[in-house]
C-alpha cells in the first residue's frame, strides 16, 4: 500500500469526528436521529438529489459512494443505528477491518437498546486482500438467501486493489470482476453503500482510475470534509440523475 497521506494527516478527520461526537452530544447526528442546526455535520445538497430528512442516511435505493481522509470505513458505523432501529438487517463485507463491535455497543447503549439486538441484526464478513473482497461480493447472492439483509455495506473498495505487492494485471482483473458484481447486485432489491479512502492513496498509471470508475458506478457520491473551522462535513458531490452504472467492458480505459 502507498498511502498519499502520513498516518497523523490521514486520521485528522476521524479524530475531529470523536472529538465532536464526544464534545457536542447534546446536538452531534453521531447520538441523535434528529437533526439539528448546531449539529455536527452538515449538508450541502445538489440539484436532482432526493429531499432527506437527516443525514447520516443511506439512500432508498441503489448504490452510494462515501468516501475522504482518514479512517472513513469506521464512520459507517454512524449511519447504522437508524437502520436498525428500524428493524432493518445489514450485510457488512469488510476490507478495511475497521468493523467494532464496541463502537456498535456503545451506540445501542446511547439509544438505550440492548447490544444483542443489534448485533443479530448485522453480519460481518472480513476480507484480507482484494482477491478475497472480490469473492464476498460475488457471495452476496448466497448470503443474502441465508440472511436477506435490507443494507449491503463494502468497505475498502478500491482501496485494496492498491495493494502493491498484487500485480497490475491481477488487480485490475479482479477489479473488473468485482464491478461486474456490484453491477449484478445493483438490479437487486437492495441498498449498497461503500466507503472508501481510496483518494488517500497514490495508485500507479495501471490503478489510477479504479475510483473514478467506482464513482461512475454508483447513484450518489458523497464526501466527508473538515472545514476551515475545524468542523466536519458530509457533502454530496453527485445526485441520482449523474448516475452511469456500466458494465466492465464499457468502462474499460
């Protein structure tokens, strides 16, 4: 992996997040499903993005994109409470290890909600290397037929086709065939959500577009920031009517 950022620089924007989220309790989304004008994160909408009540949401349908410095597969955690509480299941496929059990407690325990119900309201798979996210993705079908989750969350995509003890050749390979995938599942009755740091990084030629095309996959594409106050955003850069789900071949450069 080659990382565009040092490691302090790259966890400045999670920590900023802790820092509000402990601080601004009161007002933070990161404990209230209501929002509120003092919160911590804001929104900028785009035209043709559908009207949300919150934040802090995945989309009704389709495919989204989250992404920016620092450790934002961890900040997945924060749009599930309002998922689960509405009984909704969550189907977690894990690149970037970053799935913490005590994260999830700690928020079912700020909602005063036993951790067990959350807990069997999601299911973790871990992936380890971009070979083995590929073959989650394309288990999903299976999955879903044993545990039919409302949500899919993918962290770490393309993130770990960065990896450059893989070669150029197979990483851009099971990348196709991981789209390919994503494409599939996109005509499912499923919302998929995916959170990457991937701009963090420095790809060689070979990988450079991986995330652009990501983005050209999916139906929202929305970027965490910090301002010039210090203050965390959550900013939409592409509404459903941009959306260009293509299949592999198509996108091919």
């Amino acid at each position: 992996m080659n990382p565009a950022l040092p490691e302090n620089k790259q966890s400045e924007f999670y920590q900023r997040l802790i820092e509000y989220d402990s601080g601004n309790r009161q007002a933070s989304l990161f404990k209230n499903d209501t929002p509120s004008p003092s919160s911590a994160v804001a929104r900028i909408s785009v035209p043709g993005l559908p009207r949300r009540t919150a934040p802090w949401a995945f989309p009704e349908r389709g495919l989204a994109v989250f992404y920016g410095p620092g450790n934002v597969p961890k900040l997945s955690h924060y749009f599930l409470p309002r998922l689960l509480l509405q009984g909704k299941r969550v189907l977690f496929l894990d690149g970037a290890n970053s799935a913490d059990p005590r994260l999830l407690a700690r928020l079912a325990s700020e909602r005063k909600v036993p951790f067990e119900r959350f807990n069997h309201q999601v299911q973790i798979a871990r992936a380890f290397t971009c070979f083995q996210l590929t073959e989650l993705i394309a288990r999903v079908p299976r999955f879903l037929a044993d545990f039919p989750a409302d949500v899919l969350v993918v962290t770490a995509l393309p993130d770990l086709y960065f990896d450059e003890d893989i070669r150029d050749w197979d990483a851009r390979v099971t990348f196709e065939q991981a789209l390919g995938h994503l494409g599939r599942l996109a005509r499912q009755p499923i919302v998929l959500a995916i959170y990457s740091a991937a701009t963090t990084f420095t790809p060689g030629a070979a990988r450079k577009n991986f995330f652009a095309r990501v983005c050209r996959a999916v139906g929202e594409v929305w970027r965490f920031s910090l301002g010039e106050d210090g203050r965390p955003s959550l900013i939409c850069e592409r509404g459903p009517a941009n959306a260009c789900l293509c299949t592999p071949a198509a996108t091919a450069r």
